[in-house]
C-alpha cells in the first residue's frame, strides 16, 4: 500500500490483467446471480450530501458509491421496487464520506455483500468502523488493475482519476445487454476517461459548478480554488465538452442517455446546466439531471447501433 500523493503516482487505464487482492477467502454465501437480462440505471441521489447509484440487471443489482446510510438506501431502493437484499457488490470511487458512509460495514457484514475500492484506497477503509473486520470476513476486495467481475454478468474496468489527495476511480461496466460509464469527483477530464468511456450506451457523469455562481459566491476562496482545480470537481462546461469528446472519439456517438452527477447546491442550478447542454440539441434531449433528495427513474440501456452523429465544432 503506497501512502504517495496521488500527483506522484502513475495514471493508469484497465489492463488484461485482473488483480484483485482479497485478504482472506469470502466465506459468506450470497445468493446465486443469474447473468443475463436487461440492464437498468438508477441513480438515488447525488451531490455532496451522498451519492448511490444502483446498476440493475434482472433481479440482482451492485452499488456504484454508497454514499447514503444503509437506512436511506433501503427505503429509495423500494422506491424503485428493490431492497437492499438485491444488492450483490459495492464499487467505491473513492472513501469520502459523501461516496460511502461510516454506517456501512457492519451492514455489509450482515448482509454477506463484497465491497470493491482500489487499493490506494484501502488503507482509509480500515480507518472506518468495520472496516477491518470487513477485510477480515473476505468482503473488502482491493483492486490495482482491473478488468474484474464484481457481479456476474458485470465486467468493471476502471480509470484512475485526480481528485483530491487520493484520486478517484472511473468505471466502465459492461455486459451483454449493454455499457454504463461512471465519472464523478474529477478535476479534469483526462484523455485516459475519454478513451475508457468511448462507445458506453449510458454516461453518468460529473456536472458540479458553474463557473459564475462559484467565484461570486460566499464561499471561502480556498474552496473555490480546490473546486475549481485538476483535483476538484468538473464544471459545467468541462463536463459538456467532455461527453462530446466521449461520443467524438467512439464509434456510436452520443450515449443514448447521459446522467448528471453531483451538481452543487450552492453553486449551481438546473437551468445553468440546461443553458451549456442546449448548445448541442442532439445532446441536451439525452440528459438526466440527478438530486440530491430524491432518485431518477429507472433509465433502460439498450446497446446503440452505430450511427454518424451531426457533427459541431468542439472548443478549443
Ligand atoms: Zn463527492
């Protein structure tokens, strides 16, 4: 385990090779996940107060952030006809405590559910509650390259990307019925994430700030200037000119649907979000805009043919 600043250590993209490292073997018995059926994408809240985003295939569904206790996620899942009893595996961006809650472990203890987080990240979980014992019961997989299968019928292969001190993870899922691509707590957008997202039937990414209503703000100038650095958070514009980039450099376009994550309440507004995104009128239509109070509905992915998109100038 390295203790390096994220500056200092390589970027890397998914390699052939999985490494996941498990320190003692899963004893825990899950219900067996059927692979196959269709793929669905919930996203439960998102902004600073938490994120969770459900990925659903069938009956069976794996946790991407679980950034609301386990009370909260139990009653949006219902909201959505599930329970946290569908829930076969957790994958961690990163630790901070709006992406996973010190409420955690223990249920996932009860529960008999892996968590995934790359092992940068895996000191900070044993400085949670539970979180050796979850090491402990076999529970607690570190990955340092991926492709992996959290779930099967999943494949996750993942991105590292700058944000704070740690980084945090991108992950590209793909499966038969289709792809999903999650990017959220970056600074910037990197070739690396434009690569490893082209092609993804559905995008769910970052969409923080607006660049106006933050450096107006109340907000301490030294907030402003990590929310606004390569180790903060995606802006309005960064986040518009990156989902174009995304669809520029794959073979099928735009994502059928695009979801955006994590907007700031203090910062930024649906309008002003709406206001970058009709810029591209074949883009804007594809948009989700997510809450943080309340759950998106269901989104359905359904693998794009390929097509030519209208093309636009990107900015330079
Ligand atoms: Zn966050």
């Amino acid at each position: 385990m390295s203790d390096k600043p994220f500056n200092q250590m390589p970027l890397f993209v998914s390699t052939r090779q999985s490494s996941l490292i498990s320190t003692a073997p899963n004893k825990t018995i899950r219900p067996a996940a059927k692979p196959g059926g269709a793929l669905s994408v919930c996203v439960l809240g998102s902004g600073s107060g938490g994120n969770a985003t459900v990925i659903r295939i069938g009956e069976t569904a794996l946790l991407v952030d679980a950034g609301f206790g386990p009370r909260t996620t139990d009653k949006r899942l219902a909201q959505a006809g599930l329970s946290i009893k569908n829930l076969q595996a957790v994958c961690l961006t990163h630790l901070d405590q709006d992406h996973f809650r010190k409420t955690w472990p223990n249920t996932l203890l009860k529960l008999g559910v892996p968590i995934y987080l790359h092992e940068w990240h895996f000191c900070d979980l044993m400085r949670i509650p539970g979180g050796a014992e979850l090491r402990d019961a076999g529970l607690a997989h570190s990955f340092s390259a991926s492709p992996f299968e959290p779930m099967p019928g999943i494949t996750a292969s993942t991105v590292r990307l700058q944000h704070d001190k740690q980084g945090t993870i991108g992950y590209r899922f793909d499966t038969p019925a289709g792809s999903v691509g999650y990017a959220t707590d970056l600074g910037h957008a990197p070739a690396a994430l434009i690569q490893h997202m082209a092609g993804v039937d559905l995008l769910c990414i970052e969409c923080n700030y607006d660049e106006h209503m933050t450096t107006t703000s109340a907000r301490p100038s030294w907030v402003n200037r990590r929310n606004m650095s390569d180790s903060g958070h995606l802006s309005n514009e960064q986040s518009f000119e990156a989902v174009r980039m995304i669809a520029d450099a794959g073979p099928v376009g735009l994502p059928r649907d695009v979801v955006l994550l994590h907007r700031s309440s203090q910062c930024n507004h649906p309008m002003k979000v709406h206001r970058v995104f009709e810029r591209d009128p074949d883009l804007v239509k594809r948009i989700t805009q997510t809450d943080q109070r309340r759950r998106t509905r269901w989104l359905h992915v359904k693998p794009a043919p390929a097509r030519v998109r209208s093309q636009m100038p990107l900015k330079q």
